[in-house]
C-alpha cells in the first residue's frame, strides 16, 4: 500500500514483546489507528498500527509480525497517519492482497485520491432509504428475499456449504435494472484457503465478471492483522466507486467468521476480559463500523450494498457472530443443510430467511407489479405444502384429500423448480416470477387469495394462453 511522505513525530524503544503485539512508552500526541514504522535492530522496517493508547503504554500491532525482537535496539517511528488506499478507475479489474498491494502482476495504482481505509460516516440526515432492486439472478433471492440498493444482507452459512459457489454465481450475475446504470463488484475474500482464492481467481477470469470487479484477497496464511484490513480496503474502494464515480456497488465479504475469529485472537493477545464465547465484547460495535458504511447519499447517483458472508459454527444461528450481524443488517439469507442433502441448488431456507427492505424495492417500475403478490401466495403455499409434508409421514399420503395432495406437489414442485437452479443459470425477474405463476397453475383458482383477480387473469397460464386474453 502507498502512502504519503513519512513525518516522524517521536521514536521510541521499546518494553515488552508478544506475538506479533510490541508495547512501547506512551508516546504524546499518537492517535489510535494511527501507522508506525517499527525498525528492528537488524535495520529491517516493518509497517504497524498504534491499536491501544493509555498514559501508560502504546501498543502496537505489526503488520505480518515479528518472529525476534531485540527491543533495545528496535525504534518506533510515527508517521501521523492512518491506512490509507491509492484509488483512482484504473482500480476496477485489479486484484490487491490484504494491505491493498497488487497481487495480479500489474502495476501500482497512480491514485487520483488516498482514502482513509476507516472510511467516514454518513450523515444520518444525508441518507436516502435503499429503494431500488439489484437482480442476482437467482430466483429464491430476487422473488423472495430481495437485495436493495444500499441494503446490508447477509448470507449465513455452515461448515461444508456451497456459499463460495453462490457467492462466484452472485458475482457473475448481478446487474442493476437500467441500460445507463454504472454497477461494480468489489469482492473481499477473508482468511479464505488457497484453494478458495484459487477458484475466486479463476471464476473472476473465466466468466469475464473480473472486468467490473474489484477483488481483496487475503489466504489463510497471511497475518492475522491482515483480516481486519481486509474488509476496510474493500469498503474503501466501494465507496470512491460509489461517491466518486457515481457507480452502484455491491460489496461481497466472505468470510466474515474469519474476521471476528482474528478479532477474538487479537484481543487475547492483548488480554483483554472476554465476553460471549471469548469474543471481545465490543464485537457488535465493531461489526456495525463495517456494515454501517452501505447505504445512498441524497444527491449522488451511486450506492453501497453490503452482502457479508458468514459461517455458523456448528451451525448455530444463536452463534455471537449470526447473531449480532442479525442485528445490524437488514435481514439475512440462510442455507439449509436440509435442502443441500436433497441435491436442492441453492439450498436457501425460505422459512428462515427475510429481506426487510424488499418491499422498498419491488413493484411497478422496479421488478414487475405482480412481484409483492406472488411472493406472499409462494410462501402461503410451500408453508401448508411443508406442514402437510410432515403430517404424511405420521398418518401416510393415502390419508391425505385430494387438495392436501395438491399442496404436498407444490411444495415438491417448489423446491425443485423455483428454489433449484443450475449454478450457470441467471434468471431474470420476469422469469422467476413466471415459474411461481406455473405453480400457482397447479393450485384450485379459488385458493389465490393473495392474487387479484386482475393480476391472475392477465398472468396466469391458462389465461395468458387464450386467444384475447
């Protein structure tokens, strides 16, 4: 990463070493974030950042760490600064490691602006509602749990799910309704294996998506610090896309579980009293520094959309880490392991999953006017589909009445044809909209009680298919 000419504002030696954590003097007049170059008595210069300040000490995390200190003759620098990313357009495409360097081969970004990695709050009174639908293609999030434009909607995952292929079949396919709409991908891979980064890579290669796509890779063998600077450069490099460039940008981080487990270790090392399951116990508020920076300013064309990527350990929604994302977002997508051992692709649990401001961006001039209608009659219907599910394998199908075993064909049907789709294969909205109307075919007319009878005759097949109709 580029940054400005060094100004040293003090050095110092320094007390006691840890890991990759070195403890000086306090040093008058350092800001916390603030980055440090710390040079060992064999001459090398390593990058730091200032990550706990008292009267009595400064505490300060190096960056890829330290294996042998000798603290009388290493010194501290101060460069009166914090992280800051070189941005300009010629971003877009790039691939960048953790710290924000180039990892593809290219050349260095000649930035048009350095941007503080922290970011810089919104004004609250500044702030437009997300209001508009971005289109995954993927039909159990576009018909049933909307992304918005300026929205924060998790995935959560468990160990051994397809999230990586959902979040690469994301990647490929999103796209902003509208021919003159500038739209971008900035992708934050966290603490992910070598093989994940490798089929990111060439995913991203392969499909042509890397063109639009700005992508932070950090490996499972990189520092530990490099987690928590991972998701802030792709932050960054969203908002100068969106605010500068005026372009709409969805932000994908995965894995979000890395990061707060790089949070939990952090803050052992430096023995801090731990709260829920050995997290710190400021895990929320520091989430909420990340999840907070999606959304639309009034009078600028561009917006953050923020879909993290999450793990459950042991596939525990009530987890610390599900749980407090829960809170700060709006919404969440949720796998099922249920639906996976079916061979069901995406196995995306609709009962668990919601999008709080789907209604903010569906409808007339937006998706399609039927979209709010069909959704509800969708989920009516796979809802007494899946109770009548459970109640035949007690009492046996035969005992079933002829409509329950229409229901129980729906939800099969449900689940096959509109959850289920081919990891290459992008629907449009107007298209998954139609395959609910196929299963609404299926139904006695008189139990769409969701539909107008408007909307039913002019988008119900045996209607559309009649001549004048």
């Amino acid at each position: 990463m580029t940054d400005s000419p060094l100004y040293i504002k003090e050095t110092k030696s320094f007390q006691r070493a840890k890991g990759s954590l070195l403890v000086a003097d306090y040093i008058p007049g350092i800001q916390y974030g603030e980055i440090v170059d710390v040079q060992l008595a064999s001459g090398e210069i390593k990058r730091g950042e200032a990550i706990d300040i008292s009267e009595e000490s400064t505490i300060v995390q190096v960056f890829g760490g330290v294996s042998e200190v000798d603290l009388a003759g290493s010194k501290l620098r101060c460069r009166g600064e914090t992280l800051k990313l070189p941005v300009s357009p010629d971003i877009l495409g790039r691939m960048f490691d953790g710290m924000g360097n180039p990892m593809d081969g290219g050349p260095e970004i000649i930035p048009e602006v350095y941007m503080d990695i922290n970011g810089e709050p919104i004004n609250p009174a500044k702030r437009e509602p997300p209001a508009e639908f971005i289109e995954t293609g993927i039909s159990s999030i576009d018909g049933l749990n909307a992304l918005v434009r300026g929205q924060k909607l998790p995935i959560f995952s468990g160990s051994g799910m397809p999230h990586n292929r959902i979040v690469a079949q994301i990647i490929r396919q999103a796209t902003v309704k509208g021919l003159d709409e500038g739209f971008a991908i900035v992708f934050g891979a966290i603490g992910v294996s070598y093989d994940d980064a490798a089929f990111f890579i060439q995913n991203l290669e392969r499909t042509g998506a890397r063109e639009r796509t700005v992508a932070f890779i950090n490996t499972a063998s990189d520092p530990v610090i490099e987690r928590m600077s991972t998701p802030k450069l792709a932050l960054t490099a969203a908002e100068y896309l969106a605010f500068h460039l005026n372009m709409h940008v969805l932000v994908i981080l995965s894995d979000m579980t890395n990061y707060c487990e790089a949070l939990r270790e952090l803050s052992a090392m430096r023995e801090e009293i731990p709260s829920r399951r050995g997290y710190p116990g400021y895990m929320y508020t520091n989430l909420a520094t990340l999840y907070e920076r999606a959304g639309r300013i009034k009078d600028q064309e561009g917006s953050v959309t923020i879909m993290p990527i999450l793990t459950m350990p042991d596939d525990d929604i009530n987890h610390p880490i599900p749980d407090l994302t829960g809170y700060i977002t709006e919404g969440q997508i949720v796998l099922s392991r249920n639906l996976e051992r079916n061979s069901v692709y995406p196995p995306i649990d609709v009962f668990l999953s919601l999008s709080r401001m789907m209604k903010e961006g569906i409808g007339p001039g937006k998706t399609r006017e039927d979209h709010n209608n069909v959704f509800m009659q969708l989920y009516s219907a796979y809802a007494e589909g899946c109770d009548l599910r459970e109640i035949s394998t007690i009492i046996g199908t035969d005992a079933l009445s002829d409509r329950d075993k229409i229901y129980l064909e729906v939800a099969d049907r449900f689940e096959n044809e509109f959850i289920s789709q081919g990891e290459n294969e992008k629907r449009t909205i107007e298209e998954t909209l139609d395959i609910g109307w196929r299963l609404f075919s299926t139904l006695p007319e008189e139990d769409l009680k969701l539909v107008s009878q408007d909307l039913i005759k002019k988008y119900l097949p045996k209607y559309r298919e009649t001549p004048g109709n």
